[in-house]
C-alpha cells in the first residue's frame, strides 16, 4: 500500500488485491448477467475532507511519548489512499464513496464469553479518556504510512465486559447495510468483513481501537466512527466501522482467511521472511516520502518485534502466517 495523490498513480501501479478482487467481480457479474460493482457509484455521495478542519475534535486527549519520532504522513494521504471495498475498488473510491456511510447514530454490540455483554453507543466511547498514538502502519500491500492516530487501548475497552476463561479469541465485525455501504450489493466477498486476535493479542497495550486521526474524529473512508488497529500485523486485520465485538473459545475465520486462505493467514503479523505466494514482502514504499514513496526494508513485526515477539514464543510463524 502506498499512499500517494491519485494524479500520480500509473494504472500499472494498482495493487494485486485490487485487480485479484476486481476480476473476482467481473467472472461473479458476468455469471450473474449483472451490472459492474459501484459502476455509477464513484462521486455520487462524495465526501472528500480536506481536514484536518472538518470534522469535530475529540476533546479529552492525551497526548502519548509512543511515536513522537516519527513524522506523521499528510492528512490527505491517509484518507484518500486506503482500501474500504464495501465502498468500491480502487485506492481513491472509498474516499469518493465516503458520503453514503451514516456514522450516527452509532451501537456497538459486546457479547459471547464475557460476564456483561452490551451495547454500547458511540457517544459513550467518544466520553471515554482518549490517546493520540502515533503508529508506523504497514499495510499488505506493502505500502506503510505514519498515523497520528486517536484511540483507546483494546485491552482497556474489553475487560469492561468481563470475558470468561472461554474467552480465547475475539471477534470483530463490521456494519452490514448495503444502503451505507454500497459494495455489499456484489458478493464479491463474504459481508459483512470480519477479523479475529487471539485474546492476549487483544490485550496487548499496543493494540487499539480508534475513534479518530489528526485529533478529529475518523472520516468515514477511515473507518468511522470506530476501527481497529492493530500495528504489528498487515492491514487486513484493520477492521473499519465496527458494530460487533464477540468473546468466543474458537478462532474466528475472518473475511480474507474465507476469501483466499492460502494468501492471508489468522495471524498476518507483518513478516519479511515469509512471502506472500504472489510477491515479496522484504520491503516497503513509505507514502509521502518522495515523488512515489520511498522504498525501506520491512521489519519483523512492522518493528515491534520487542514489545509482541513473546506472544508467538514456540510458534512456527511460516505455519501461521
Ligand atoms: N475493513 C473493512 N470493513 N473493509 C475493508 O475492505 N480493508 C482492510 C482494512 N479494513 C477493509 C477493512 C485493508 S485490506 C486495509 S489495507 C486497511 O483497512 C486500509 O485502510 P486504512 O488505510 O484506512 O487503514
């Protein structure tokens, strides 16, 4: 993944998924005798936010010493080059297609193996102390960007509910309604998106739940109004606008695993040495860093291998890719 102005994108340069998953679209549409995905979608609700500016400030912040270091990519970047396909294909469509996303009003349903499921409310989230983290974020594509994120620690968010010793996985999902998120009409994959982490994954201080960027709230292209992040893993495991969060003892068989399981593992910790079977994953474009983004060579757990690598002790990590 690489983040650059749409301008500059050569067709040559669109990623593997995004032509994987648009011929996908063309043999379902052409066996259905349909109408291409999205075809009259793109511009129809556009919501492209020049921000930071537009959107409501998240008002009880505190600001974190994590990634002070780090020079954050241009606002413009993060929310015009990412990848939401319930919202269309292509880099650009799903901040062109932003519009038809409602982030309020807004539940998120807690259940499963937990002493106290709930539904909790947006508003709820939003009043809860809020961290910028600064994160390098790597996506599977192999491009990274460097995000001033707000969010709340996962781990914080979860033991609200209790879970029980059941509890060995949790499972994300994001909002299925194809009015809001038009690319739900196609089949092209199984909706509505859903990941999984493993319980101590989930409770990992590193791990979180993001409720906005640039000390604003998110934009719907992002994720609104609340996604996961998870910045050891590739971007897969990002789950954008989440409705559900469900404790279970099995692992959950998130969306790209259903999809393609030979191409995207349960765990997609970012891992130089492990190839995905159609490219190499040893390096990197860092957006915002030259005309196309300069390349780097791509760290062992996106270069958080101190803080997570005890997670996986004894595991063979080519198994679980
Ligand atoms: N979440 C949903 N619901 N639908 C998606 O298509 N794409 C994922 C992830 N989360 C996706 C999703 C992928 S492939 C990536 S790379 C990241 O979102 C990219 O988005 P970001 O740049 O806003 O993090």
């Amino acid at each position: 993944m690489i983040i650059k102005q749409a301008s500059r994108i050569r067709p040559s340069e669109i990623t593997d998924r995004d032509v994987w998953l648009r011929r996908r679209q063309l043999i379902k549409a052409a066996a259905a005798g349909s109408g291409l995905l999205l075809g009259g979608m793109s511009g129809v609700a556009a919501a492209l936010y020049r921000g930071p500016g537009d959107l409501n400030r998240i008002g009880n912040l505190r600001e974190t010493d994590h990634g002070k270091e780090l020079k954050p990519t241009a606002y413009k970047h993060i929310t015009t080059y990412n990848n939401f396909y319930e919202l269309g294909y292509g880099k650009r469509a799903p901040a062109e297609n932003a519009g038809f996303l409602k982030p309020r009003p807004w539940t998120i349903k807690v259940f499963g193996e937990c002493n106290r499921p709930s539904v909790v409310d947006i508003e709820d989230v939003l009043k809860l102390d809020q961290e910028e983290r600064i994160y390098r974020f790597r996506c599977v594509e192999a491009w990274a960007m460097v995000v001033p994120w707000v969010g709340i620690p996962l781990g914080d968010f979860l033991k609200r509910f209790e879970p029980n010793s059941r509890a060995k996985y949790v499972e994300f999902t994001t909002l299925y309604d194809p009015e809001q998120l038009p690319g739900q009409k196609r089949n092209v994959l199984d909706w509505p998106y859903r990941e999984g982490l493993r319980m101590d994954e989930a409770m990992h201080p590193l791990a979180f739940l993001a409720t906005g960027l640039y000390g604003e709230v998110l934009p719907n292209q992002n994720g609104a109004p609340l996604r996961l992040v998870v910045p050891w893993k590739y971007g897969f495991k990002n789950i954008k606008s989440i409705v559900s969060i469900r404790f279970t003892e099995k692992m959950p068989n998130n969306t790209w695993r259903r999809t393609a399981s030979d191409e995207y593992g349960f765990y997609a910790n970012v891992n130089p040495d492990v190839p995905h079977p159609r490219w190499s994953q040893k390096r990197h474009r860092v957006l915002g860093k030259g005309l196309f983004g300069s390349k780097e060579d791509t760290l062992m757990f996106n270069g958080y291998a101190e803080e997570v690598a005890h997670l996986y002790r004894g595991m063979d990590l080519r198994k679980n890719f």
